[in-house]
C-alpha cells in the first residue's frame, strides 16, 4: 500500500456491526489491494488502538433494475471485521484524511 489514510475507505454502521461492537469487532470497507497486516498497522497509526486479529470478507456483486430497465451493477468491495483488544474502543468512526 502506498498510504495508511488509503486502507480504510468507511466504517459502516448497521444493526449487525453495532452489535459487534459490544465485543471490541467494527466493521469497515477497505482498499481491495490492502492486507491483514496493513489494515492493522492502520487502526494502530491512526487511532492509536491494539486490534487481535482482522477477517477479511469480500462483497458479491449484485444487480439492480432501475426504472428505465437498464440493469445497474454494483461492485465487489472488500470488508474488513478489525477485532480490538479489550479495553481498546475506537470512539468515533470518523476516517482521517
């Protein structure tokens, strides 16, 4: 990777990922080029926050009909589930550019 700042795209927030963050897991979209070991020396550089460990999850493509009839397509991206270590709350999701 280039960047840290480039690794972590967005935090997303939904009924699911806030429940995780109850035992230290968030939820964000990563670059597709960055690995376990670059999105956890991000959170570490940018938050100043232990993570344990980092699973990986890919997003399936999906299509959508508009109203003209044309088929939209959405893309894969890559999600990353960061585990924290106890003690360790990131407290706003905000990305820093």
């Amino acid at each position: 990777m280039n960047s840290l700042y480039s690794v972590i795209k967005k935090f997303i927030v939904t009924n699911k990922s806030t429940d995780g963050e109850l035992r230290w897991v968030y939820t964000a979209m990563v670059d597709m080029a960055a690995t376990k070991i670059d999105i956890k020396a991000a959170i570490r550089k940018l938050y100043g926050k232990e993570v344990a460990k980092v699973n990986i999850n890919y997003t399936r493509e999906k299509f959508h009909n508009t109203k003209t009839g044309v088929q939209k397509k959405k893309w894969v991206e890559k999600k990353a589930m960061i585990t924290m270590k106890p003690g360790n709350r990131i407290e706003n999701f905000e990305v820093i550019n």
